[in-house]
C-alpha cells in the first residue's frame, strides 16, 4: 500500500495572518495557538493575527510562530481523516515534524523553538551576514566557489542543499558578495538574496548551537511513532541521544534537505504532503523525484477536498 510523508515548512513563510482561515473549518486545529500562548506565557496568537510584521519576522517569534501554525494545520488534515507514516521538516520544519511524529508535546516544542531563535538571533551580530539563493548550479560548484570565496576574516559556504539546481549560500556579507560574483561568471542562472541576517546553518553559528544545547538535554523527548528524517544526515530518528545530538549540529551544519528525501524515497515512499503555510517544499520533492507524487492545499477549505484525492489515489493516507 502507498505510503505518505508529511512535509513542514522552515522560516520564512510566515505572515501575519496565517492560519486564520482555520478558525471557521477547524477551530479545533486553531485552538493550538491558545495552547502555545499558554506554554510561552505571551501571546503567539496575538502576534500571529495581527502582527505587526516586524516582530513577526524576528527569528525567536518567528520561530515559535511557524512551528503552532504549521501544526494547526496539521491537526485540521487529521480532522480530515489523514494519517501519515513519515514526516520531514526543513530547518526549524524538522521541530514540526517530530511534534508531528509524537516525539515532543507542542508545548514543549514552541518553547525549544523560541530559545533557538534567541540563540540564532543573538549570537552573531545583527546584519553583518547574508543569505541567498543560487539557482542552475550544482552543490560541487557551489561549495567548491565558497570555499575559495573564504578568506581568514570572512566566511561564506553552502547552507542548504534544497534539492538539484538550487542551494543557499550564508555567511559574512563581504564573502557573500564575493561568492555571489563568482557564481555568477560560472553560470548561475539566479542569485536571490533572502530577507535573513544571520547565516544560519554554518560554522560562523556554532555558538548557538553551544548556548540551545542544554535546551535540547533539559527537553523531554519520547522515540518519535513514525519515520522523520534528520536535516544533518538524513539518518531516521531512533534515540533520544541521537535527536539531542544532532539538533544541536543542525543550528550550524549544512540543511540536507534533498538527501533526508532520496531516503524516504528509498525507504518507498511515493506521496508527499505539504503542511502548514507556503508552497515551496513540494515543488523541491518535485525536482529531487519525477515519481513524487505532492499533495498540497493553500488554503483551509480545500483541506477536505484534498484528503478526499489521497482517498482515491493511495487510499491508507486516510483513516476511514
């Protein structure tokens, strides 16, 4: 029987609003950012739903943000009857798909989450980095550009590796500039840059990795009931040591976002669904696998109208 995975967004989807079009199909599913606001001791959903943008946009709300809204959504797809046997996240998405998975309570998570976003946003100063999107090139080249990009007072190197024809590059913003130019002469097609300061998922954070990591020790975690894949290696979860561990790598080494799928398509999974706000991830699983097939639905009302195409098309990815 098909089998399907879920897929959970990272930062830089949110928007002020997002989720609202749950309350009237799913107020159930909405009542998790009640839970989180309980959890954080301030009001997520205040600043979810009406903003302002600014704050909404700082990584340590950001973060926490993401995370209650993408399970939201989660929640209305099982409302809808779906279940799912793997889940993957991008970046701060891997959070989402282990609350998802069971491995970590929602309260839990935001409040993990949060504290990753102050030790990003903190401990590497304000906009003296940069992020962008190279598009048409490949991860050799890439990282081989980047590296000799990198000079003993500026740093610049591949942070996610998204799926074939696109990575994103991070670092000091005078050796992001370098690299940029240097991409472009060897055939980039496109350089977009990224509204991020900080370079997350390089070496230059490796402080916040050292300050989350008695975040992670002190958390309370069970073994996650299906399969997620981890962004640093794309190895399954199968200890709680192992998810400590290498959540902790993940805040400074490279997002490997193609490979955590090539393992779930190995392992046989065909079906994707996309959760939570955005609509980016599939069109990656798309690019990494012709055979992938994506499920996806923008907006709260075709939820329904969606689970009921996985009914026709894979049949278990729904409990009746």
């Amino acid at each position: 029987m098909p089998k399907l995975a879920l897929l959970f967004p990272g930062q830089g989807v949110q928007t002020v609003g997002m989720g609202m079009d749950l309350t009237a199909a799913y107020p159930a599913a909405y009542g998790l950012l009640q839970q989180a606001d309980a959890a954080l001791g301030w009001s997520l959903s205040g600043l979810i739903t009406t903003g302002p943008a600014e704050k909404l946009n700082l990584t340590p709300y950001t973060q926490p943000a993401i995370l209650t809204v993408s399970l939201a959504y989660w929640r209305a797809w099982q409302e809808a009857g779906i279940r799912a046997e793997a889940a993957v996240g991008l970046s701060l998405g891997e959070y989402s798909a282990l609350v998802a998975a069971g491995a970590l309570d929602l309260a839990t998570a935001v409040q993990l989450v949060h504290e990753r976003g102050k030790a990003m946003d903190t401990s590497y100063p304000a906009d003296a980095g940069a992020v962008v999107v190279v598009l048409g090139l490949e991860r050799d080249i890439v990282q081989a550009i980047c590296a000799a990009e990198t000079q003993a007072d500026s740093h610049v190197q591949a942070s996610n590796f998204n799926c074939p024809g696109q990575t994103v590059i991070a670092g000091d913003k005078a050796a992001v500039e370098r690299a940029c130019a240097a991409l472009t002469t060897a055939g980039a097609k496109r350089i977009i840059p990224l509204a991020v300061s900080a370079p997350f998922h390089t070496q230059l954070l490796r402080p916040a990795g050292a300050i989350f990591a008695p975040f992670l020790r002190a958390a309370s975690w069970r073994i996650p009931e299906m399969t997620v894949v981890s962004n640093v290696d794309a190895s399954v979860y199968r200890s709680v040591e192992q998810m400590r561990g290498l959540l902790t790598r993940q805040v400074s080494e490279p997002i490997e976002f193609a490979a955590g799928i090539e393992r779930l398509l190995d392992a046989g999974f065909r079906h994707f669904l996309e959760v939570g706000p955005g609509s980016s991830l599939g069109g990656m699983v798309k690019k990494i696998s012709r055979r992938a097939v994506v499920y996806q639905a923008p907006a709260a009302d075709q939820i329904g109208y969606v689970a009921e195409q996985v009914r026709r098309e894979i049949g278990g990815g729904l409990v009746e």
